[in-house]
C-alpha cells in the first residue's frame, strides 16, 4: 500500500497544511523554542506553494 493510499487525506492542500503548521509548532514548544504560529504558517505556506510551482505535487488540484 502507498502512503498516498493509506492516507488519502494528505492530498488536499488545506489538510497537509494543517497537519505540518500544528505537528511543527508543537515539536518546537516540547524543545522550548518559542516561534509564533504566524510564522510557522506563513514559512509551510512558503513552502507548499514554491513546491506545487516546481511541479512537486503533494497534493491533487
């Protein structure tokens, strides 16, 4: 079974946006470095959008 298959979910974009921003900011409050939640969502939203540009797709349009 692929990963995309056993978890179908990741392929929208708002869902793997989420998951990414919340299981970020959580590892870096757990190791104390406070980074605001702005910023980790602006820095995954840099980042999913420069990927979907180059033809990376982590997710179906």
């Amino acid at each position: 079974m692929k990963f995309y298959e056993k978890y179908p979910q990741l392929k929208q974009k708002s869902f793997l946006s989420k998951v990414l921003v919340e299981s970020t900011y959580s590892t870096m409050a757990l190791e104390n470095q406070h980074v605001s939640k702005i910023k980790i969502i602006k820095i995954v939203h840099t980042i999913l959008k420069e990927r979907e540009l180059n033809g990376s797709a982590f997710f179906n349009k």
